[in-house]
C-alpha cells in the first residue's frame, strides 16, 4: 500500500475509534463510508473499489482492537 493509503487507514481507525468511544456503538456501514470519503479526500486520493478492498484489509486486520476497545466500553455503562 501507498503512504496515502496507510494514511486513510490510519485516519479511519482513529475516527472510527473515536466515534466508538464516543457513541458506544458500533458505527454503521454508512458512517464508515463517510469515514472512508472524508479520509480519501484528507489523503489527496480518488476512493476506487480497488483502494477500498485493501483498505479494508487493513481494517480487518486491527478490528480486534476495535473490539477490545467496544468490550471497554460496555464495561464501563
């Protein structure tokens, strides 16, 4: 993956994080969608669906985090 993409990674996982942490509930498809556009544009990049299935991959890969980070959460409500 390019710089710029690792970027909107990045970008989307602190969001995304954020917004978890924030509303205590996962964000819906929509929301991570917004996330995406908004980090592609911030990035300088075109979303294509090519981009976005490695993107995705890479999402995959540090959703446990984003799991453990949800399971905090509940524990704290």
């Amino acid at each position: 993956m390019s710089q710029a993409e690792n970027d909107v990674v990045e970008h989307m996982l602190s969001s995304l994080t954020t917004s978890l942490l924030q509303n205590r509930i996962a964000p819906s498809d929509e929301q991570v969608m917004h996330h995406f556009g908004l980090a592609c544009e911030r990035a300088g990049l075109i979303a294509t669906e090519e981009m976005a299935i490695r993107i995705s991959r890479e999402i995959n890969e540090a959703q446990s985090m984003l799991e453990f980070i949800d399971r905090g959460a509940d524990r704290l409500n």
